[in-house]
C-alpha cells in the first residue's frame, strides 16, 4: 500500500491487484486476517471512513469507479489511521463477477447507485436479478446484503429481485448501521428526501 517515487514513500490505500482475472487475496490487502466487508460505489467515502474507524475488528474494501472520489476517501482513511481499509478504482459488477472469491465476504454495501432513472437506460442498473446471484456467490451463509437508495423505481426493483431469489430472505438493518449516513443522504435528509433501505441474508 506504499508508492516509490524518488526516493520518497508515500502511503496509499488504494490497491493494485497482481492480477485482474485472479480472485482477490484478503490476507495480502490487509494487515490482520479479519472478516471482510465491501461497500461498492463508495463516492466520497463519507460512510464507510465512518463504518471502518467503528469497527477495527472488521476489514473493508471500498470499490469506486472515479479517482477523484477514491483520492478523498484514500486521505480520509489514512488521516484516521485506518488499517482495516484498502481501496480498489474498478467498476463495481466486474469485481463482484471476477475478483471476489465466493464465500468470502461477512456484508455486502450498496449505497445509492445510480439508478438510471429514463426507461431506456434502466438495464444498466447494478442491481437485477443476475446480481442477486453473483451476491449470493460472494456472500458467506449468513451474509448480508444492505441496500439505500432515495430513488423509489429502483428501490422497488431492488427489493423485488432479492426477494424473488430464494438464496436470500429479507431483514431489517440494524439501527447501528442506519445512524451511519453518507454526506449525500445527509444532504437529502435536510431537503426531506427519505432514504429507502432494505436488507437480505444469504441462506
């Protein structure tokens, strides 16, 4: 998790992986062997700094797209210490497809991904029915996906493929995790716009 430039080092919490066809090693991104938890799409990283300083007894992956957004939450992390983070620049679906080994990760987080709101476009939402399967590979029995979005179209369409797997059942997310909010849904709390939440064990 270090850069060399001349001469100099500097850390970074965002990854390389070795291989991009290879399935992710937990051991080699982070220092202590802990149950792992990945968050895809995780903008600023305003939750998931928060969750990871929470729990140190967890790991954490954050997967995030734009480098600019993967810069903030690289130098929230390091400002805090964090040594159960690492980060990964990759679009979300190719890593829960290729790089996640199944049964390997405790909690899935998905939170506010573009929902794709024109009719057209909606196949290129993340969450369908193919995901619910590619979740349930990656879960461990007994993991967890937790799921927010405001936009209620693709709420109702997440919660009717999770519900429409039998791998799954639904449950209610924790308080805990709940009170953990993300700058955006900060934002929309204060214009009024309720967060739509959901949450499905693997069986």
């Amino acid at each position: 998790m270090s850069n060399s430039q001349s001469g100099a080092i500097t850390r970074s919490l965002i990854v390389q992986p070795a291989s991009y066809v290879v399935r992710l090693d937990w051991r080699s991104l982070f220092p202590r062997e802990q149950t792992v938890e990945v968050e895809l799409g995780s903008g600023d990283g305003s939750f998931l700094a928060q969750y990871a300083k929470l729990h140190p007894e967890r790991n954490f992956l954050g997967v995030e797209r734009l480098l600019g957004r993967l810069r903030k939450l690289n130098k929230k992390g390091l400002r805090a210490e964090l040594i159960n983070l690492a980060l990964l620049r990759l679009e979300a679906s190719y890593v829960m497809e290729f790089l996640i080994a199944p049964a390997s990760i405790e909690a899935l987080h998905v939170y506010f991904p573009d929902p794709w709101p024109k009719r057209k476009h909606r196949k290129n939402r993340l969450i369908n029915e193919h995901f619910t399967e590619i979740a349930a590979r990656a879960l461990k029995t007994g993991g967890v996906v937790f799921l927010r979005t405001d936009d209620l179209d693709y709420f109702e369409q997440m919660t009717r493929v999770f519900s429409a797997n039998a791998k799954f059942t639904s449950i209610e997310t924790p308080p805990e995790l709940s009170a953990v909010v993300t700058d955006f849904e900060r934002n929309f709390h204060l214009r009024g716009v309720p967060t739509n939440r959901a949450a499905y064990r693997k069986l």
